[in-house]
C-alpha cells in the first residue's frame, strides 16, 4: 500500500517535472521568436 503511494507520488512528480521542462523549453522558443521579430525591422529598416 506505501509502496504504491510512492510510487503515485514519484510518477506525479515525474510528471510535473517534465511539464515544467516543456514549459521551460515553450519559454525559452517564445522569448528567441520574440527577439527575433524584434530583430527583423531592424535589418530592413535603413
């Protein structure tokens, strides 16, 4: 019975830590597509 309540436990946490991995990762792609539109008028403008 504990065995398995660790187990719940460690698959929970398991998973939230690869969600905060994804979320750190979706973050990291939002801010370089950001500076990269920023970047973009700035090499067209003159």
């Amino acid at each position: 019975m504990f065995l398995k309540f660790s187990f719940l436990i460690y698959f929970r946490e398991s998973l939230h830590g690869i969600s905060l991995e994804l979320l750190l990762l979706f973050s990291a792609f939002g801010t370089a597509s950001l500076e990269n539109q920023n970047l973009e008028p700035c090499q067209t403008g003159p």
